[in-house]
C-alpha cells in the first residue's frame, strides 16, 4: 500500500487487509489527529484498506 504521510513523504508498507486505525497505529499516528483518504475518497477510520490502496494522511488543525 502506498501511503501519503501529512509532511507529504511516501511510504510503501506490505499490509495485509486491515481496517485504517490499525494501520495508523502501526506508523506511530493518532487515529484522533488526522483523517484519512483512500484512493482519493475520505474514509472512517474502520474502514479496511489493502496494499493495492493509496492511502493519505491528513493531520486536523486544532485551534480557534
């Protein structure tokens, strides 16, 4: 799978079919701090993904 981190770098990982919050996990993320794309389509954080998937990582501004 290829995923687009928030500084705009690119990981390819081998992950196997796995919801999104495990694959966030698994790169050190906060599944409450970012949203998340799949193939260009905002998805839950539920959803599964495998490594045919563009997945990219939005961080959340915070503030007011």
């Amino acid at each position: 799978m290829r995923i687009v981190l928030p500084d705009q770098s690119i990981r390819v990982v081998e992950h196997g079919p796995c919801p999104v919050e495990e694959v966030l996990v698994s790169l050190g993320i906060n599944p409450l701090e970012v949203i998340v794309s799949r193939d260009g389509i905002l998805v839950p954080e539920g959803t599964p993904v495998s490594t045919d998937d563009e997945i990219r990582i939005i961080r959340i501004a915070h503030g007011g």
